[in-house]
C-alpha cells in the first residue's frame, strides 16, 4: 500500500475557489494582468503548492486563508514557464512576521571557528524549507516595481538546487545550459568587476557576492523591474524571459 502522504500528494488538488483566486491575484501586481491561460496555470500551481506545502507562520504572525494564497501565488509565479517540478525538493514554507536572525558559523584556515547572527528577510534551505518575512513579503507587494521580490529570489534558490547544486544554473536542457552557463558568467564576471571596482551598477550590488545570489537578484528585476535587467544586461534577461515564460510591462 502507498505511504498516506504519497497517496494524498499524487491527488489532483483543489482547486481554489474562483472568488479566493480573484482577489488573490488582483491584489498581487505581477498576477494582476496575466493572460488567462497563464492566469489559470498560476492558479492550478498555487492549488498544487498549498497541497503539497505546509505554511507555518512563526513569532505570533497569524495567516488568514486568503494570505496563504496570496504566498502560494507568489511562490508560484517563477513556475509559469518551469512547471510543478519546481516544487520537489522540500515541504514547509515558513513565515516570520518581520526579519529573522540565523546563527551562522565558520572554520577560517587556521582552524579558528567564527560564529555570529545574521539578520534575514529570506533564506532557502538547500533541502529544507524556505523561509520569508512577512513584512518584507508585503513591502514587496506595496512597491512592486522597484527591483525587489523576496518570494521570488528565495525561489529561484529552490530552482537553482534542483540539480544538487546552487550555482546560479537551474537544471536546462544541455545545449541551453552551456549558453545559460557562459553568458551569465560573463555577465556575472563583469558586474562583479565593476561592484569591486566601486563603480555604479544599474542592478542591487547584492548579486555580486556569488553567481547563485546574481541568478536569484537577476530574478527579482526580471519580475519587478524588467526594463532595467534588459537595459542592463540583454543577454541575462533573454534566459530569463525563456526560463520563466513570464515578462511583466512594467
């Protein structure tokens, strides 16, 4: 007999009521204006995700329904064109009302062991869960164009990882990895460059610091200020634009 988990995750889901689905996706500015064939793909994924994922709100926060498809939406949104695939690999969505801190620690070459806090507003487990602020969740939502989409970056990790390893390729088919692979190095290469270099960059300088941090900030402008990724980067932003099948007008 199957496992009662693997029976309850091979169910066709259910789907979300229409009226739930139509005030989820009209108050989150990148579903808002979704063809209808992409609009009903979005909402079977979400139905898909809040199936398979628990969404457990941490430090007093308390998620009406409507907020749990509201994330889910959002989750999902990097899988218009990728498919549920991008949804293997993990199982619990947890949401912090505001910025969380992790301990984190580190063996320098000598030996020497570095602990210390950092202050998150997400984080991507490579096989656990993922992580959010609320707060910056709907900081997002209300400024929508600005570059930034917390949901998104951390679920680009979790596209990145599918293949066991994060480094800024999501698994392609071959000959598209091989061009994925040498145009985002060298986009990533020059902009690392210029952010050591202190010159102004048009992208947040935060996607320097490695090439699975570009891939997951690159995400977040081709969803929230797409214009700006073409302008500077065409190259990056047509991989993109293929991966996620999505491109918003804004």
């Amino acid at each position: 007999m199957l496992d009662p988990l693997l029976r309850r995750l091979r169910r066709t889901p259910e789907p979300i009521d229409p009226a739930s689905w139509r005030d989820a996706a009209t108050s989150l500015p990148w579903a808002r204006d979704l063809a209808p064939e992409a609009d009903a793909r979005l909402a079977a994924l979400a139905a898909r995700f809040l199936q398979r994922k628990t969404i457990t709100p941490l430090g007093g926060l308390a998620l009406t329904d409507a907020d749990r498809v509201r994330l889910a939406a959002l989750c999902c949104l990097p899988l218009l064109g990728f498919g549920a695939e991008g949804l293997h690999g993990w199982s619990q969505l947890l949401v912090y009302p505001d910025a969380f801190r992790v301990d984190r620690s580190h063996v320098d070459a000598a030996g020497v062991l570095h602990q210390w806090q950092d202050e998150l507003i997400g984080e991507a487990w490579d096989a656990g869960p993922l992580v959010l602020s609320w707060a910056d969740v709907q900081a997002d939502i209300a400024d929508p164009w600005s570059g930034f989409c917390v949901v998104v970056h951390e679920m680009a990790h979790k596209l990145d990882v599918l293949d066991g390893v994060l480094d800024g390729t999501p698994p392609l088919p071959r000959a598209w990895q091989r061009e994925w692979a040498d145009d985002f190095q060298r986009a990533y290469d020059a902009f690392a460059r210029d952010v050591d270099r202190g010159r102004r960059v048009a992208i947040d300088d935060y996607a320097a610091e490695s090439p699975e941090e570009f891939f997951a900030v690159c995400t977040e402008y081709h969803f929230s200020a797409p214009r700006v990724l073409q302008r500077a980067m065409p190259a990056v932003a047509g991989h993109l634009a293929r991966l996620y099948a999505f491109r918003t007008e804004s």
